[in-house]
C-alpha cells in the first residue's frame, strides 16, 4: 500500500489511534531524560506534530499532563508503563532477529520507531501494521519513506493477512511479532484469531511479543489532577475490550507456543524505576500487566552467527 504524502495539514489520529500519541509522548519525555532507557528522536516531532494540529485540539484529549512535565499522576502513570515496556520488546525483537527472523511484524505499530531505533541488521524488513489514518500521519510527519519499513494498512480484527503478503510479508520464514499495547482493545475471539494466524504465518525462529492486563483498569485505579486527564483517562478506557482472557502460560501454550513471561511492575523494579500506584503489587486488587512472549520452533542454526 502507497501512503501519499498530502499536501497541506494532516489530521491526528483519533479514535483508538488517539492511543499511539499517548505512548509517544511516553517516549518523548523518555528520551528527555538524562538517565532514559532509550532515545526516541522522533517522539517528540509527532508530539509536535499532534498537538498544533488545529483540528485535533478541538475533539481530541489533550496529549500530556496541563504543564509538559508530566507532573500529573495519570501522565507519570502512563511515562512509566509505557517508557518501562519499551527494553521488553526491544529485547524480544532482538533477540528474535539474533535467531534468525529476517522480518518483523509491528501489529499496531502505531508511531514505533523501532525499524530505525534498534539499527537492526539491513537485510530486515519491517512491516508497520495500522489504520490508514495512523499510518498516513506518520509518514506525513517523518516526510520521507525510512528504508526497510514498510506500513500495512489493515484491520486487525478482520482479514490482515492479504494486506501483508501484498507488502511483501513471507510466510513460513522466521519472523518477530510486536503486539504492544494492542490486545487490550481485542475480545476473547479477535486475540486468539489474531493468534492462530500468527503461528499459521510463522517458521523456525520465530517468536511473539505482547502485553495484556489481569483485569482491566478502572475509573478508580487512575488518579486524576484535572479536566484534561479526567478526558484522556476516560478515552483510554471507553476503548478497551477484554484482552486474551487467560493467564499467558495458558493462553501462549494452548497456541503451540514455548512461553515466558514478566510483569510491568517487575520490569520497573529491575530498571530502577517508581512503579506507579495503580501496579502495586503490594495493593489489594492491584492491576498487573503481564510482558509476554511465546517463541515457536527451533531457533534457524548459526543464525546468531550472521
Ligand atoms: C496504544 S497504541 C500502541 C501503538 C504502538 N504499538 C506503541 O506501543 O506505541 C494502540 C495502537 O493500536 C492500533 N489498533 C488498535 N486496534 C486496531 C485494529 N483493529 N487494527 C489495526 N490497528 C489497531 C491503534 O491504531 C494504535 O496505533
């Protein structure tokens, strides 16, 4: 699929892909930090980008906290789930290209910039699942195609497949998938679709990355400073669905996968980093986020020697 690059302003996603701006703002002020986990350059150009969009402003929530410091708990909330998230995948993409994967799959790749962040070796192709309006912000914002990075546009809950192998996608080869913070907006029968087809789709080597929540978080778990955080927490949680529904082990395994897995709060701790109220593992019905990943088959022999 050919994004064109429009001639005048671009809209903002809205709608769940609202969603993508929320976690790059995440990585915005991540990469601000003078001990970040990560640098995300571009973040911030399609913060930018976002927020003097006139038409966003008007129907959208505000991206952020009222002051640009994320001195609101939900926004710090939201700095860390989705900075401390981030060394997760980039480990498991790694270390599924180290195994061999030639492609990477970004289901709801949102504003990733992982295909140009993690330098990954030429000969990956990185194929960008979204929404059209998703995608076609993006490219009007990065202004110029980056090599090796080719968007889909698809929906995940339907037929996702075509789309892909018109871009070039082959089946059967070792491949790593990143579903990062989208099973949340998935029911029971759209993740395990999304599953099955993943594994169908897979060779040796391959592996999958994602996240879902043990409950879904409520009004009563976020702590909300004012109006723009009262929309933006409200927007988050109109979107979500049910997730997989069942404990990672079970659910990777009854896919055929080799599972392991981790939690947000862990990961925060292993980092050095608050882990925010709403995680607590020491709160009575504290939400947990399960960091997931299933590897399938046998890594490819002597790919790490490549
Ligand atoms: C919270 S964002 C995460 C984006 C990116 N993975 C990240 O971590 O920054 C959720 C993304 O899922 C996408 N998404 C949600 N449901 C989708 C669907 N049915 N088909 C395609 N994309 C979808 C949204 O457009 C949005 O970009």
């Amino acid at each position: 699929v050919t994004i064109e690059r429009p001639a005048r302003e671009v809209q903002a996603p809205t709608g769940v892909g609202w969603t993508s701006l929320i976690t790059t703002y995440a990585r915005a002020q991540e990469s601000r930090r003078p001990d970040r986990l990560f640098d995300d350059p571009w973040a911030a150009d399609f913060i930018a980008a976002a927020t003097t969009t006139a038409k966003a402003s008007k129907r959208l929530p505000r991206v952020g906290p009222a002051r640009d410091d994320d001195s609101s708990a939900l926004w710090e909330m939201f700095c860390a789930y989705f900075a401390g998230r981030t060394p997760f995948y980039d480990q498991q993409l790694l270390a599924g290209v180290d195994a061999g994967a030639s492609q990477v799959v970004l289901l709801a790749a949102g504003l990733d910039m992982r295909a140009s962040r993690l330098e990954l070796p030429a000969s990956t192709t990185v194929f960008e699942v979204d929404s059209e309006p998703v995608l076609r912000f993006k490219q009007h914002v990065l202004g110029h195609p980056e090599p090796g990075r080719i968007p889909v546009v698809a929906d995940l809950r339907k037929d996702w497949v075509t789309p892909l192998r018109a871009a070039g996608f082959q089946p059967g080869i070792g491949t790593v998938w990143i579903a990062e913070g989208l099973l949340m907006y998935l029911d029971v029968a759209q993740c395990d679709r999304l599953l099955d087809t993943v594994v169908a789709l897979s060779g040796p080597g391959s592996r999958f990355a994602t996240e879902y929540f043990t409950r879904n978080p409520r009004h009563d778990d976020v702590e909300i400073s004012d109006d723009g955080d009262l929309e933006a927490a409200e927007m988050v949680l109109s979107l979500f669905s049910t997730g997989p529904q069942a404990a990672p082990e079970r659910w990777l395994t009854a896919h055929g996968l080799q599972p392991d897995r981790t939690d947000i709060a862990t990961e925060l701790q292993r980092l050095g980093r608050p882990v925010p109220a709403m995680f607590d593992p020491h709160r009575p019905d504290t939400v947990g986020l399960w960091l997931t990943a299933g590897t399938l088959g046998e890594p490819i022999p002597g790919a790490s020697e490549r």
